[in-house]
C-alpha cells in the first residue's frame, strides 16, 4: 500500500524540492516530471519512476484517474514506490501549478552516442548552447512529429549544453523528451561520430550563401543549430559539409531557435517525400 505524507519536512519531500535545482539534479541523474499528461506519457513510453506521489484530492478527470491506478499497479508490482500526500506538501514539490496532483521521480534520460538506434537513412539534429530549456522543449516536439532519429546535445569547454531534463524543457517538450532518443556529448565527440557514421553536416549561420531550400538534404543529414545570440563554435564551421541560411526579409535578423529549426526539419521531409534530383547532392559534393 502506498505510504502517507503530510509533514513538509518529510526528507523525501525535500529531496523532490531539491531537484528543481540542476546541480541537484545531475549529482543525484534524476528529475521531476509532473502533470497528467506528463506522466501519462512517460509512463506510456515505459519509463518507470523511482518514486511517485499522488494527491488523491487534487485527482480529477478520467485521464488523471487512468494515471493514478497506473501508479497503484507498479506499487503493487514492487516497480516503483508510491506515496499519497496533502494538497500542502504537493504545492510544496510541484515546480509548476497546474500539475492535476500526480509528480514522479525518474532517472536521467539521456544516452551515449552509440545508442542512437539509427535508421538508413539517418536523420538528426545537433543542439549547440541553446539557452533556453522551453526552446529545447519545444525543438523536441518538433523532433518527436518530424520522425528524426534523435536529438545531440552538443558542448563545448565554454558552452555548456542546454539542460534537457530541466522541467521547463519537460514540459515544453509535451513528452516528446519520453519517445525521442537524446544524447549529450562534446562537439568533438559529437563530430568524430558522425564522420564515422558517414552522416553528412548541415549548419545553420545567416552569413551562408546556400538557402536552406537550395541543397539537397534528402540523405543521410545531422542539421546543427547553434544559439540565437552566439550562433555555432568554430569546430562546426571547420566540419560543415554545408552551410544554410534562412531568408529574412523583416527587421529582425534571427528567428526564435525552436522555430528556425522546424523551419530546416520540415525542408528535410518535404525533399525526402519528394526525392527530387535536381538539386546538387551533398553525397556527390
């Protein structure tokens, strides 16, 4: 039977409220996931949590019950470690409102290199000192609907790789982080990889000649996009096969990183569907 837990001091309870912390987080390789669907969809990806907690009170909807007798049954099964708790000591843990009273603990996500289960046709994208968790997120999503292999997290000694178990990237991510293979590696790593892999290299940098439009992407292809206020590390540069831009016709002169690389994502897909032969082949470059 799950155990109950009222008292805020609970250690567990602190613990949970520690890991909105990313320095927490990486000493202990474990995050929070909260919220119904959140759960519901990690759950259903087969990621079992370390500990979860549910308050019955805040339990509504069938969706939200469906979640809950999930949990019961990895309790009951011994396959994870399930706690009831009040609406106070719930608020106290949840990183964000909102969260329909269920909150799981799990383990770290992320993957070497070599796990990437690759198709034939590899299709990846390469995330270099994006800032922002909610980007991260939100280019996950992307990821997850455009069918890419996975998603790099790419560092560098003054660039460290944006937090992809951060819960604003969890949340942003709508569980894409659950069904998207992620690695985190350094760029040399990163880059040494795909040479092996024989996985052609794509840039993005607003200075490139080549619209994104104008080369052929429809083979094996890692699309790398740097940050919106430094763009990409001179070793990417050194390594691209190609160089892309995207038009601006406004004011402004970059788009938000999350929608730049739906943008280069979508570009793949449509010449892979389309397998046109006019355009110049990276593969015969």
């Amino acid at each position: 039977m799950p155990q109950s837990i009222s008292s805020l001091q609970n250690p567990r309870i602190k613990n949970v409220v520690k890991l909105n912390n990313r320095q927490q987080r990486d000493a202990q390789q474990l995050t929070v996931v909260e919220g119904v669907r959140e759960v519901s969809r990690a759950l259903n990806c087969h990621i079992l949590p370390v500990e979860a907690y549910i308050c019955p009170p805040l339990i509504t909807g069938e969706e939200a019950t469906a979640v809950t007798q999930q949990l019961y049954r990895l309790e009951e099964t011994s396959q994870t470690r399930l706690y009831e708790v009040t609406p106070a000591v719930f608020a106290k843990m949840a990183y964000r409102g909102q969260s329909g009273g269920i909150l799981m603990v799990i383990p770290y996500l992320t993957r070497p290199l070599s796990n990437i289960p690759l198709s034939p046709t590899p299709f990846l994208v390469i995330i270099e000192g994006g800032e922002k968790p909610g980007n991260l997120g939100a280019i996950l999503r992307t990821a997850d609907a455009a069918g890419v292999d996975g998603v790099i997290i790419s560092e560098d000694d003054t660039r460290q790789g944006t937090d992809v178990h951060n819960p604003n990237a969890i949340r942003a991510s709508l569980g894409a982080l659950f069904s998207v293979p992620v690695a985190v590696a350094t760029t040399d790593e990163v880059i040494d990889w795909l040479r092996r892999q024989h996985i052609h290299v794509a840039i993005t940098t607003p200075d490139a000649t080549e619209l994104y439009t104008s080369v052929n992407l429809s083979g094996p292809i890692a699309i790398v996009m740097g940050s919106e206020a430094h763009g990409l590390s001179d070793a990417w540069f050194d390594a691209a096969d190609v160089q892309l831009s995207i038009p601006m016709f406004g004011l402004v002169d970059s788009l938000n990183l999350s929608v730049a690389t739906a943008v280069i994502l979508y570009e793949v897909i449509r010449q892979r569907e389309a397998q046109t032969s006019k355009q110049p082949s990276l593969t015969s470059a």
